[in-house]
C-alpha cells in the first residue's frame, strides 16, 4: 500500500499484541490484566519476539476484560503512532552520524 515507505531501511515496523490475563491466578477472581506490546519489526523473526525488542506501551487494569472498550485504552496510542506518521519526529543515526526525520 505504501510501497516508498519499505525503501528506506530506517522506517521503523511495529506489530500491536495485546493479551489478557488473570493477575491471581484464581479461576472465580474477577479481576483482569491487560498488556499491550509494540514489536519491532525491522529486526530479523528470530531476534524481533524476544523480549528486549518489545515495549510494553500499556497495561490496562480493571475489574473485567475490556471487550469493545478497548478502544477507549488505546486512543493515547492510536494518535501518537499517527503523529510519528504524519509528521514523524527527528532522531539520531548513530551509524550514519545524521539526525533524520523518523
């Protein structure tokens, strides 16, 4: 779909995983852990599922799982990762030794 944006190398990749799960471990608790994690994709499959390459951009805590909510917990992550498409952010090219825009 956007083919330009696969030429340049330093085009950063990211998946969205989410998974729940219940903190006690108790079956009858109620009570419901949620993490949402951004993987990289730029690194090779066997390095990119390991987890110093993951971020944990957010937990949601709550006393169900958040069904058709979730929307509502990831609107914060939804209008940063369109900021950094839209007009990206500068960063630094330790290689290259050049700041460029992201």
């Amino acid at each position: 779909m956007y083919p330009e944006f696969g030429r340049d190398p330093r085009n950063l990749r990211l998946g969205l995983a989410t998974d729940g799960m219940n903190p006690y471990g108790n079956l009858s608790s109620k009570h419901s852990l949620w993490s949402i994690l951004l993987i990289i994709y730029n690194f090779p499959y066997w390095l990119c599922m390991k987890r110093k390459y993951m971020m944990l951009s957010m937990m949601i805590l709550g006393p169900r799982e958040p069904k058709n909510d979730i929307n509502v917990h990831l609107s914060p992550l939804i209008e940063d990762l369109m900021l950094l498409w839209g007009e990206g952010i500068e960063v630094f090219d330790a290689y290259e030794k050049v700041n460029f825009n992201l």
